[in-house]
C-alpha cells in the first residue's frame, strides 16, 4: 500500500484531535476531487511498518491527547488497501482500545466486498458514497455532497 501524508496532529478530518493517514488509490475518479493525486495506487510514500508503528505510538501519546484515527484519501477501501488497512485497524483496536476510527470510502456501504466490510466492523464512523459535485455543500459537516451518508456504529 502507498500513502500520501500522514498528519500526526489533525483538528479537521473527524472529531476532536485526530492521527490522518491519507492513502493512494482511488478508482472512483470523482469530478471535482479536492484529492486528484491520491488517485494512483502507487502515488506518494510506501506504507511501511515503521509508519504504522508511529500511528500507534502517536495515538498513545499523553502529551497530546488524540480522540482516534482518520483514514482517508484516496480510498482506504480500494482494493490495494483493504489488508494492509485491515491489518491497521486490527492493531489500533488492541493497542488503543480507547480510540475512534473514522474511515471515508467513496463505496457505499451496501456495495461492500466481504474484505471491505470486515474492515467497517471495526471502524466507528464510515462516510460513505462518492463525491457528487453537482450535490455538494460546504455547510455539510464531514462530507462534500449530499449524497454522502454518515454512518455511526456502535462497537460491542
């Protein structure tokens, strides 16, 4: 998997203080796409274990306290992404039991793989649907276009 960025301090994408990784590859291709260079699954850095190690260790950190993980991008749900993000999630719900992940997907939640969705099991919030242009809104809190549903899970 690549990323584009990771904000280890992040105030805008989700809830409170938040860890962002933004990674590559996108297949939906939205006209109007703040994002355009995330599209390529190979654009920017290669995803390393020493990356995700630093996510944790940030998430962790009592210096500055963080509510949870964003992912974004690109798409954390394309095909490329869904183990290394599954692998991802897995590992903030055991090391940081007390955190929340949001995730955004241009893939509506009823048109989810089973690899996908076992990724969404884990996840707090999933905004899901492509952006819509002629639907977007900036008074919309956490999504571009109003076809974009925010979903709120309760975990067990």
């Amino acid at each position: 998997m690549h990323y584009s960025a990771y904000h280890s301090v992040d105030v805008v994408n989700g809830e409170g203080t938040r860890c962002t990784l933004f990674v590559s590859g996108c297949e939906h291709a939205c006209k109007g796409c703040y994002n355009q260079s995330t599209w390529r699954a190979d654009s920017g850095h290669l995803y390393i274990q020493a990356l995700e190690d630093q996510i944790i260790a940030d998430l962790n950190d009592k210096r500055i306290k963080r509510r949870g993980l964003t992912l974004s991008g690109g798409d954390p749900l394309h095909p490329v992404n869904v183990e290394t993000i599954l692998q991802l999630v897995k590992r903030v719900r055991d090391e940081c039991p007390d955190k929340d992940i949001w995730l955004w997907s241009g893939y509506q939640l009823n048109e989810l793989s089973e690899a996908q969705h076992a990724v969404v099991a884990l996840v707090d919030v999933l905004i899901d649907g492509k952006f819509e242009q002629e639907k977007a809104d900036p008074a919309l809190l956490w999504r571009g276009s109003s076809n974009q549903i925010v979903h709120r899970f309760t975990r067990e």
